[in-house]
C-alpha cells in the first residue's frame, strides 16, 4: 500500500461525488484519467476535492485500482450465466 495513505480518503474517493462540471454527480474514482489529467495540468482545486482528486489521479497513473476492490465490493468480471427457460 501506498506509505501514508489515509483509508478514510480511500473510502472517500468511493463515495463522494464530483460537485461541479462536466462530471458533475459522478464518483471521484469514477472520474476517467483524461478529465484527471487535465485538472493536473491545470491545476488541481485547492482544499479537500483537489487532494482527493490528487489522491484517485495517483491511483489511476499507477496501476493501483485495485487498491479500491475491498471498499467498492469485487465486481465480477465473469459473464452472466445464460438462464435456461424449459417450457
């Protein structure tokens, strides 16, 4: 894990929502890398959103999504059964 990484600002970044823009409503790790990008390039927002949003970009550009599997619930990446219907 990444040294000093707060679990709460994981937790958060699973839950809290983008307040504001083109992803407005939408949850921080949902966000895609370019929109992150772009606020890294421009300038991330300052207090709390702009370190969370700091916090999901490093995420991101590392690899380490997975990081997030125990707060969001693994998602199965397994094909849905076909249901077989008798007659």
């Amino acid at each position: 894990m990444m040294e000093g990484l707060n679990p709460e600002i994981l937790q958060e970044i699973c839950e809290v929502r983008m307040p504001f823009g083109k992803h407005k409503d939408m949850i921080l790790a949902d966000l895609p890398i370019s929109y992150l990008e772009w606020f890294q390039s421009q300038g991330m927002p300052k207090g709390k959103l702009g370190m969370q949003l700091s916090t999901i970009y490093e995420i991101k550009i590392n690899g380490l999504m997975d990081l997030l599997i125990p707060i969001r619930g693994k998602i199965s990446h397994q094909k849905p059964k076909n249901k077989v219907y008798k007659f």
